[in-house]
C-alpha cells in the first residue's frame, strides 16, 4: 500500500537545540493516525532528533549520503553512519545537490543502490528547470531521471519518488494541482513501465515546491499526489502541524 507522507526538509537550517525544540513541539502536539511523519534535518541533529522522537511515530532522514560504505571520502557521510544515528530515510538527487554540487543520474542511481543494500528508504527526487518546461523538456527529462536513478533498483525494493519542479523550490510559486498531477501521473506510468502496474501503484510520489498551508490540500487532493515534501513551511513547528492536519484531511485519513 502506498502510503500518505509529509516530509520536511530542513535542509542548512537550524543548531541542535533548535532541533531539539521543534522535536518536542511536535510530539506534545501530534495526534493519533494520519499521514507518515518524516523530517529530514541536517546531519549533525539527527542523532538528538532520535532521542526526542522516541516513540513518536515520526521517522528522521538525512538530506544527503555518500554511496560508500567507508574510506577515503573526506567531508562525507555513508548510509551506514545515518542508519546508527538513527536515520531511516535519505534524500536522494534533491535539485539543490543537482544543480548547485552537480550530481548527475548516474551518481544518483549509485547512491539508490546503496542506501537501499544498507537499510535505507531512499526518495529520489526529480524535476525539470523553467527553461525545460517552456521548451516542453518537462516529461523526457523526468523520465531520464528516473530511468538512470532507478537503474539498479529492483521491484522488490522500497524507495519513494519526489516531483520538485526547480522553478517551484523556495520561489513562493507552486505548481498548480493540475499540472503538478500530469507529472504525476506520467511518473507513475514511467514506473509501471520498469515495474509493472501493480509496484507502481503501490509507491508514494510526493509533491515539493513551495508547499504551504494554504495550498497543500488542493494539491493532495488529486489522486496520484501522495503527500509532500516541504521545504520552508516545515521549520516552524506551527506551520508544519496545520500541512499536517490539512493532508489529512484532504485524505480523509
Ligand atoms: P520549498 O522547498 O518548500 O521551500 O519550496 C522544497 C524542497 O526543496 O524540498
């Protein structure tokens, strides 16, 4: 079954005791049932984030891995060490390590294969710049970038898919819900191709670029959105607790 999830990426925000504050913000005030809670900040929290979700429901992932076990990597983190810091989810592919660190396709589908071998829940992430999407670019670039990224991963395998457009991160301009469930679907077939219609159907797509409270409904309410993942509305604890009484509801879960 796929399931409902909303995902904060923190990404180069917040010190430890910030974490920690949002960390207690959140369990004191989350309820029973609905979405799939998983917050992606950086590395250094996650380990203290663990200690504070305990019990929680709410699952942590980092932002970022190397596709070694160890060595010689210096500055880099393996999937291993963010699995002992307590880590069960990885961003994979994010436009922000595209387009400003220059990870291509096949370094990407490397990191897949990885993180999957060592226990990890990896979602790749993928999107079209503006200049794709005026040039109609938009369903040939998405379907290179999960075809390479995915190229080592098995049906078997559990992994979780993100739609950001590049001109929708952090600009204030979402997709429209239309548009973004065009994409949306032509993944899904894109899988159904690779994986056959049954694995498709069974893998949450998330929607990211610029979500916020009052637009998160109306985009999760189509059918092949499965959830979210939030960039700037996630670092207040306020804002991320309404996304998430909205989601559900646009759900109905
Ligand atoms: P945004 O970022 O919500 O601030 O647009 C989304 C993301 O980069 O994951």
């Amino acid at each position: 079954m796929k399931k409902t999830i909303l995902a904060g990426n923190w990404k180069m925000n917040k010190t430890i005791e910030e974490s920690i504050a949002f960390g207690k913000c959140i369990t004191n005030s989350l309820k029973e049932g609905g979405p799939l809670v998983i917050i992606f900040p950086p590395f250094t929290s996650i380990s203290y984030l663990n200690e504070v979700l305990k019990g929680s429901g709410i699952l942590l992932g980092a932002q970022n891995m190397h596709y070694e076990e160890n060595g010689a990597f210096t500055g880099e983190i393996s999937p291993s060490m963010l699995k002992d810091a307590g880590a069960s989810y990885v961003l994979i592919g994010h436009s922000e390590r595209r387009h400003i660190f220059g990870e291509d396709d096949e370094l990407l589908s490397l990191k897949m294969q990885t993180a999957i071998k060592d226990g990890l829940v990896p979602v790749l992430c993928v999107g079209e710049t503006l200049y794709e999407r005026k040039n109609n670019l938009t369903e040939s670039v998405i379907s290179r970038q999960l075809t390479i990224g995915l190229s080592l991963v098995k049906d078997t395998e559990n992994f979780v898919i993100a739609y950001e457009p590049v001109w929708a991160i952090g600009t204030g301009i979402n997709a429209t819900p239309d548009e973004a469930e065009e994409v949306h679907n032509n993944i899904r077939q894109t899988l159904g191709k690779m994986y056959g219609e049954n694995v498709a159907s069974n893998i949450s797509i998330l929607y990211g670029g610029s979500v916020k409270p009052d637009n998160i409904e109306s985009l999760a309410k189509m059918d092949d959105i499965d959830g979210a993942l939030v960039g700037g509305a996630s670092l207040e604890c306020e804002t991320f607790l309404l996304l998430l009484e909205k989601l559900k509801s646009a759900k109905m879960l």
